[in-house]
C-alpha cells in the first residue's frame, strides 16, 4: 500500500494527457485473461508486482525466474532472470518508488536481487545466510527497504548502498540466553508493508498469529502487537488507519485492524461455499473494495466492505498464492500453483 499515492499520482498524469478517465464505481470483475506460461515448467508463480505507471506487470516463479509481462495482454516483454531446475522460489517482488525501472527481488535461496528493467541486468546484492526471504518492501521516499523471512530477523537497508542499518531480532524459544531474545515473531514471516504515509512505520504478520507494529527509530522497534491474524503469505496491506488480512484460516479469514488501538474492526464475509477461505493474499482497491485468493476456494474475489456484496470472482484450479493490483483495482492479477496466471479487472 506504500506504494499507492504515487502509483495514483503517476496515473492520473496519464489519463489527463490521454484525455481518458476510469470507470469511478467499482460494481463487478470483468475482461478475464487467462496468460499461459507458454510451456515453460516454472513451478508455479510465487510474486506479482506491477510496475507503477500500470504497463507491465512483474513475475516471480517457483524456480528462481523473473519474467516482466504486458499488463493487458499478458505477452512477454522481458526475461529478467532465467528459470533453472532446482532453483529456488522468488517470494516478493517490489518496484523502487523513485528508480521505477528498479526491482527488487528477495528469494527463498536468503538473496535479493536488483533487476534493470531498462537494461534487463539482474544481479545478487545482498546474501542473508540460512534465510529464506519471504517479503520485502521500500519505504515510500525510497531510502530504505526491509527483509523478513525464516530466520525471525528483521533487516532495514540503506537502498543506495545496500548496507545493513539495523536488525531487529526474532523471537527464538530455544535460545538459552534471555537476554539474546528478540522481541519480534516467533515463527516465519510471510509479509511486510511500510506504512503509506509515514516513512518510519512498517507492519509485519506471520505464522505465530500476531501483526506487529514496527518504528525503525527505535531500538527494539516494535510499538504494538496485534493478536489474530494468521499470516502465511502477502496478506497483509495498509490504508490510513485500517489494517487489512487475510489469513490462512478456515473462517473470519478477512478482516480490518484499527492502526491505532490494534481492535478488530470488522470481519469481511468471503464466501467459500463450505471449502473454507484459507487465504494467502488480499489488498484494498478503491470505492471501498478489497481484494483478496487463497486456497480454499482457489480462486480471488472481490468484496465490497461496505455492503459486504462479492462482486465476482477469478477462479484457478489451484491455490491462489500471488496477487497485485493496479489503477485502484481496475487492473489484477493472479498467480499461483497452475501453469498460467489470470489478469482482470473492476468495472
């Protein structure tokens, strides 16, 4: 959600100078594209980013591949790291707010990657030993970014030199030495988003069912934790005063945090049909809309929040894993354990 303000404001430029305008109600999902991965084994799609102007839409598959694909046809444009047997998931991927044409990648192998989408170089920066990274995101004046992942460890970055600035500990119930521990999470991480509007806030959930609110001008850094929400994939997002999750769970998968108090603010009814919702990703969109897949339905809906009406649905044959969204909804993607991805929209 850091990224928002200035994906809109980039946005909007385009349709003034094209004299075009978005639909301003979001009612119903339409203009389904399924995008084969053109018999390519890739071991499924982990991470979905688009870039900010909305014109190309970045993909990180289960075998260490990045691929940038058109945002509406879903051709490919560039191939920005080779797919190898046995290599490893890309479990994030995340434009630079002020080097648009920047991508980062973190990988289950502990590495981040730095992609040229101009030039289509790819190259390791930064090796975390005995971690799989599982999310990474940018604060929004660019500066820093932060890692999360295996290991508990929460690492912020200076983004122009790619050096270690802090770490904050996990919690490790094992460590013999009270004064080693952490007070971070206590299993693996799976998200983590800088708040929109401050540049010092970053919020991070996981599989030990708590949020964690974190201010990296603090020496332990975290401020508030947040009993609930069972994290195990990008489910987590950020607007004003409201927290959205989507957690892997049978029931009350999707909800809404107040940012202030930590409280439960509403449960966000995400039909499942007896299946269960079990998600792994979810986001907000605009005119009160989220969006949000997981497993248990294999599939992504979107669902007014207001009305608590599904406005439609993208179905897989597998488990939804990877979602993004762009143009304030009116433009997403899917991605998961199939051999294709689906791109869509809110009209």
């Amino acid at each position: 959600m850091s990224r928002r303000r200035l994906e809109a404001a980039i946005q909007a430029g385009k349709q003034i100078e094209q004299g075009t305008q978005w639909p301003s109600n979001l009612e119903k999902v339409d203009n389904i594209k399924q995008v084969s991965m053109r018999d390519i084994e890739r071991d499924g799609i982990y991470s979905l980013q688009f870039s900010y102007d909305g014109n190309t839409l970045a993909v990180g598959y289960g075998n260490s591949g990045i691929e940038i694909l058109d945002a509406l046809t879903g051709n490919p444009v560039q191939e920005l790291r080779k797919s190898k047997y046995g290599g490893l998931p890309i479990g994030c991927l995340r434009f630079n707010p002020q080097q648009q044409h920047i991508l980062f990648a973190g990988g289950a192998d502990g590495n981040v990657y730095s992609c040229n989408s101009q030039t289509g170089e790819c190259t390791e920066i930064i090796s975390e030993k005995h971690n799989e990274i599982n999310c990474l995101d940018f604060s929004m004046d660019s500066f820093s970014f932060a890692t999360a992942g295996k290991d508990l460890d929460i690492r912020i970055y200076d983004t122009k030199t790619q050096e270690l600035v802090t770490e904050y500990k996990g919690y490790h119930q094992y460590k013999p030495n009270p004064e080693e521990q952490g007070v971070g999470h206590a299993q693996r991480i799976f998200a983590l988003k800088f708040h929109p509007e401050n540049d010092n806030i970053f919020i991070t959930g996981g599989w030990d069912n708590h949020l964690k609110v974190w201010d990296k001008r603090s020496s332990d850094g975290v401020k508030r934790t947040i009993g609930g929400p069972h994290i195990c994939g990008d489910g987590l997002d950020v607007r004003g005063f409201q927290i959205l999750t989507g957690s892997w769970t049978h029931h009350n998968a999707l909800q809404i945090f107040d940012y202030s108090t930590g409280k439960l603010q509403q449960n966000i009814p995400f039909p499942d049909n007896g299946e269960g919702q079990y998600l792994y990703c979810a986001q907000f969109c605009e005119n009160d809309v989220v969006i949000a897949g997981g497993s248990g339905t294999k599939s992504a809906k979107a669902i007014n929040i207001t009305t608590g009406e599904c406005l439609g649905e993208v179905k897989m044959s597998k488990a939804v894993q990877a979602m993004d969204s762009t143009k304030g909804g009116r433009l997403f993607a899917i991605g998961g354990g199939d051999t294709y991805l689906k791109i869509a929209g809110l009209a």
